[in-house]
C-alpha cells in the first residue's frame, strides 16, 4: 500500500504546459447539474442560458455515479450530449473530474475509504465528499475516473478549464483513520527525519509526551484534556497537504491528455478553515473561489471584501475566478435570507472590482430534490417570470459590457498580514482568551482599512513585501523567522506599519519565542509586552484619547517608542495602549496597538498612518461605499464604485460609465444600492 508523501518523487508536471486561463471577457457562469434533470430540460436550459449571457458552465461535479458503473465500464452518453450542447450553444465548459463523491457501489464495496472523525467514528455514505484524503483505494478508484474523463474530453474545443473534484476539503479534510494516522507518520518523518526532531518539535517533555518510535503517534483524536498544541498543528499542516497532493495527483492525470488549464475550487470563507491555501496557489493554473455571504458574522459585506483581497493575495495580484457564490438564499446557515433587490449585482461586482475575472453561481436550476432543494439558482423555482430571473438578466448584461476590465489588476498599496497557521493556533485550546478570535482581528483590521478608502491585498507573511506603503498586522500569532524578517525588510525600505496585539508571539512550531513579546519584532517596534491581561468579551475599555477598545489589554513597556495613547482603565490603565516607532534613515514608522480599538477610532487610526505612509483614501469610500480600482498593463484604470448604502455618494471622474455607455466629465452621483464603473480617462 502506498500512502501518501511516501512516493517523494516530484509529481510529473507533464510536456504540455498549460496556457493561463484565456477567456473572453469576464466570464458569467455556473455550476450545471444535468444529471437531475431531463433532455428536455437541457434544451430549454441552453436557451436560457445564452438568453442571460451565460458563457461559462461548470458540469460533471457530482458525475461519479452518472459515468461509472459498478463493473468499472463507463458510460459517456448523455455527458457526451451535454457536452455537445453546450457547445453548440457557444458557451465554453469548466470541465469537472467528477470525483468529489464516490458512489454507493463504491463504498459498499470498500467502506474502508470512508472518513473517521476524531472520537474515533465513521462517517457514513449518503451526504457528499465521504473519502478518507490519504486512502489509496481511494485515489486508485478515482483517479481512474480521472483518468477516463481526461482521455475523452481533454482536446474538446468546448473545454476551456478544468476544474478538479470539488472543494476538496469541504467536509473531509480532517480525517483519523489508521490509514491517515500512518500517512501522518510519513510525512512527520519526512518533516522531523527523527523521533528526537519531532520530540524537540513537539516540546513531549511537557505531561510525559515522549515518543520512543513513529508508531507511537497518532492522529489527535480526541482525549480527557487538551492535547499537544504543536501536534494540533502538524496535523493540520498533513491535512492540508494530504488534500493538496491529491489534487496533484489528479492535475497530473489530466495534463498528460490535455493542454487546458487546471484549477481547483478553494474555499476562502470564514467556516472553512482547513486548507493552508497559501501553499496550495502556485499548483494552480488560475485561482479559483468559492464564496457565499455568512449571516452568522457580525458584518458578512465586510468578510466578502477581505475574502476577495485574500483570494487576489494567493494569486500574487492576478486575477482570479469567481466559482461558485449565489443569487439569493443559501440553504446551509441556521437561517437562510434571500438577497435584497440590487444586492446580487452588488456582491457579485465587489468581487469584480477585487480582481474577479470570472463571476460563477451555484447553480444554474435550482434542483427540486436533494439536501439543496431551497438554495438559490440563477433560474428559480417559480421559474422566468420573476424578479430573480430578470435579475439575472439585467448582471449578465453588466457583466457582458465590462469585457475590456479583464486581465486588468487591483491597485493596491497596503497589505494585510495573514496566515493559515495563526488562524489555527490562535483559535486552538487553551489560549488567554477564547473570546479573541484570529479572523475576528483580521477582519476588524481590513474594515477599518475599507473604512478609511485604503485598497489592501491580503497576503502571506512570508512573502516579499517590499513595495507596500503600509502594512497591517493583525494578531499575526504564529512568526516564522521568514516571517518576521520580510516585515522588518520591509519596513526598512520605507512601508510603514502597524502591529497588533497577540502577534510575533510562537514560532512554526507553536513554541513561544521568549525574553517579552512579540519577541521577533521587539526592536522594530522598540517595545517590549510583559505580560497579556484579556478582559471579560463584555467590559469595555477606554484609552485616554478617549478611543473606545474592548477584549484585550496587556502590560506593555515602551523601551524605544514613542507612547500615542495609554489605557485608561481596565487592567493596564496607565500603561502604553498605542505607540509608534518612528522610521529613521528612510525606514517607516512602526506601530504596535495592544487592545482591540473599536471601529471607528480603528478607521481614524489606520486613515492617519495612511497618511503619514502616503496613500491617499479613495473619494467617496466609506461605510457603505467601496471604492476600488483595477489598472491594466497599458495604464488605463477603471474605476469601481459599490454603493451599499441608501443614500447617493457623490464622486467626480472623467471618462465613460461602462454600465450605462455615457461618457461622465466631473460630478456625478452614485444612487443608493447601485454600482458605478468607469474607465477613467487618462490624464
Ligand atoms: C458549495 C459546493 C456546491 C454547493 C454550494 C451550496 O460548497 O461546492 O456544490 O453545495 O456550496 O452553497
């Protein structure tokens, strides 16, 4: 049995290279699920589509059970005619591999690929994605489904991209079989090269931990107390990268018959939290996301637009592709609201306006069985005489005139600093206080950043940031030395940049990095935290400013910065709450904020290091109003303008209106609810 990480070898890449993902203009598309439904249907489908301009289909996501028979012989007959539907319809094909759930015939004969959760029990088939990630029956069976699917359609004219299982990772991507717990091992072997590396790495001198040989380990099910944060951790790392190199797996089937791009649907969001995308992106031919606003977060407009930044922050400031997001309602939230009139235009082109080259729904028919009977679609229940459909209509066509936008990337000089793994140790067991949540402070950073007009891209800490003007850093938990040196480069070369609490606090391996934190960043921010004094999620904190703060407060001593504001009261009053570090010899100010500032006083903050950083805010953004630009190669920008809010925003521009075809030369409003987008003349 070959597991996971045991065939070193680097996966073949194939002789073909893949071309980028070429389409023609911005791509206006969805997930189609034919299976559900008749030929007749599909004829009524084709017409439908092209009347709403949709030019880009997602098919055979959940095809498994429709293309394979239990004696392994496929069946290719009626995919074969919806590819030539579609086809002759013009509208180009995001080719799934049909992988995501195996059939029943499948698991029955070998429940030993199904999922066990971490107290030790199985999931069952009946739902969806049920497969063990390190299983090689498993992958054997699907990968010969792969194989098939890319044998037959991989030169199709129709194909345009691939697109590989289906969010991988969804719902299996913690798995605690013995055959995971042994891919565990290989890879912590291949990590560690000794049971005493990954002893030190561990710190199992702490409650008697200590491993005498890899079989000894498992996968952290569950136990009595909390278990061993660095083991949590490693866990999540082989997680995820169990999933990627299944990915790889596939792509690599798929190259070796076909020239086409290929991609996977990430899941950028706030309830998925078990992919380290960072290390997935550079596998991908293009990026690609998936998105449904969350009605469970205090402010889901707000997560849309980092989400976005942070999708167009994997693909290094390229454009991505918008997968899958929804017209209305989804089905998966306790409860599930429909979208306002005017909102699905609005959230689609804030990803537009964020680097979005590609705006796909799920799904095309809302289906009338299954666990998603109630979700939305492009083409409702009630059918085409409705405000939804026309709707629908009224994007396509929006979509169809902002065609020279395509390839074009978001102006952007300020980052925000954000990690996989400080998500997942921030919010693990036993931390000084499980009111602060990791997302919660990143979130609160880029809304106080949209707030004050500020584009952001939201990327990897360890990447080059050089170039940035000004750099956030929320809660950045988890530093690796990489890390920490790309921000003090950074800074050096002039961005400025504002630390907040709880950063720079362990190293890779959730080991704390002693002598007062954030131990990395001490001297870039010339201060030095003794001691972290959480406050109870209700109690509110003040600083002297009079800024209003709340969940966090620490003992911290400003050994070589400058004190902006001090804790008023609380358990640090009197004690430092903001300080700056001012840049010298061409280096940028470096701030660090110890308390979580309330929204408002979180805007003025960021808008006045903005200012000193250099960056203008965007005129008219604001609450309610996004403002963001995308520039091409050529120079020419365009300008969007996103207003949420009830009231008109007015802006002054020179140029052409994309979505009402007139040219606009000076003050011109943008009516509450609608959206505005201009090619700017240049200057
Ligand atoms: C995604 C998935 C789709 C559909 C959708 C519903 O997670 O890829 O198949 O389930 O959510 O919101």
């Amino acid at each position: 049995m070959t597991l996971p990480f045991m065939d070193t070898a680097p996966h073949p890449r194939g002789a073909r290279i893949a071309p980028r993902f070429a389409h023609e203009g911005i791509a206006f598309g969805c997930d189609y699920n034919p299976e559900q439904w008749s030929r007749e249907t599909w004829r009524e489908d084709m017409a439908l589509m092209r009347e709403a301009g949709v030019d880009l289909v997602a098919i055979n996501i959940f095809g498994w059970a429709e293309i394979q028979r239990p004696d392994g012989s496929f069946d290719f007959t009626r995919l074969d005619e919806v590819v030539a539907l579609l086809h002759e319809s013009g509208i180009r094909i995001n080719l799934g591999t049909g992988t995501s759930s195996p059939p029943p015939w499948l698991t029955t004969r070998h429940p030993e690929i199904l999922p066990v959760v971490a107290d030790g029990t199985t999931r069952y088939p009946g739902g969806r994605q049920a497969w063990c990630p390190s299983s090689p029956v498993f992958r054997a069976a699907a990968l010969e489904v792969v194989e098939a699917v890319a044998q037959r359609y991989g030169d199709h004219d129709a194909v345009e991209l691939w697109h590989v299982s289906n969010e991988l990772g969804c719902h299996n991507v913690h798995c605690h079989c013995d055959v995971s717990a042994a891919a565990f091992r290989v890879w912590l072997e291949r990590r560690y090269g000794t049971i005493d590396g990954l002893n030190a790495a561990w710190g199992t001198a702490f409650w008697s931990q200590r491993y005498t040989d890899w079989n000894e380990i498992l996968t952290p099910r569950l136990t009595l107390s909390t278990r061993n944060p660095s083991q949590l951790l490693d866990y999540r790392r082989f997680s995820s990268d169990a999933l990627l190199e299944y990915y790889r797996a596939e792509a690599a089937i798929i190259r070796r018959h076909s020239a086409k791009p290929i991609t996977t649907n990430f899941m950028v969001t706030a309830h998925i939290d078990g992919m380290d995308y960072a290390t997935w992106a550079s596998d991908m031919d293009v990026i690609a996301n998936d998105h449904y606003l969350d009605h469970r977060l205090p402010d889901p407009h707000g997560e849309l637009s980092f989400a976005a930044d942070l999708v167009r922050g994997l693909a290094g400031g390229a454009p991505w592709l918008l997968m899958e997001h929804s017209t209305g309602a989804v089905n998966w939230q306790p409860v599930n609201p429909a979208k306002a009139p005017g909102q699905m235009m609005r959230d689609t082109l804030v990803h537009v306006a964020r680097g979005a080259d590609a705006a796909c729904f799920f799904q095309w028919r809302a289906s009338l069985q299954g666990s998603e009977k109630y979700h939305s679609a492009l083409l409702p229940h009630a059918g085409t005489d409705t405000a939804q459909w026309r709707e629908v209509r009224e994007l396509g066509t929006v979509i169809g005139a902002l065609g020279e936008v395509q390839g074009s990337r978001v102006v952007a000089d300020a980052a925000v600093l954000f990690s996989w793994p400080s998500w997942w140790a921030t919010d693990a067991e036993n931390s000084p206080s499980s009111a602060v949540g990791y997302l919660d402070q990143v979130h609160a950073a880029h809304r106080a950043l949209r707030d004050a007009g500020i584009t952001a891209d939201v990327v990897d800490p360890e990447r080059d940031l050089r170039g940035y003007r000004l750099i956030v850093v929320p809660g950045l938990h988890v530093v690796t030395d990489a890390a920490a040196e790309r921000l003090r480069e950074a800074v050096a070369s002039g961005a400025h940049t504002l630390v907040t609490f709880f950063s720079g606090i362990v190293d890779e391996h959730d080991r704390v990095r002693p002598g007062g934190y954030p131990a990395p960043w001490r001297e870039l921010l010339g201060v030095r935290v003794v001691e972290f004094t959480p406050t109870l999620p209700d109690a509110a904190l003040t600083l002297a400013s009079g800024a209003g703060a709340r969940l966090w407060a620490e003992r911290v001593v400003a050994v070589d910065a400058e004190i902006v504001d001090r804790f008023a009261d609380g358990p640090a009053r009197g004690l430092p709450a903001l300080t700056r570090r001012a840049g010298e010899g061409g280096a940028g100010d470096a701030w660090y904020l110890a308390t979580l500032l309330d929204g408002g006083d979180y805007t003025r903050l960021v808008s006045r290091i903005a200012e000193a950083a250099g960056l203008a805010p965007e005129a008219g953004a604001g609450r309610d109003v996004e403002v963001v630009r995308r520039k091409a190669d050529d120079g020419t920008t365009w300008r969007f303008v996103i207003n949420h809010g009830t009231e008109g925003v007015d802006i002054v521009v020179r140029g052409t209106d994309l979505v009402a075809g007139v040219s606009v030369d000076g003050a011109t409003t943008i009516p509450g609810g609608t959206v505005g987008i201009f090619r700017e003349e240049r200057a």
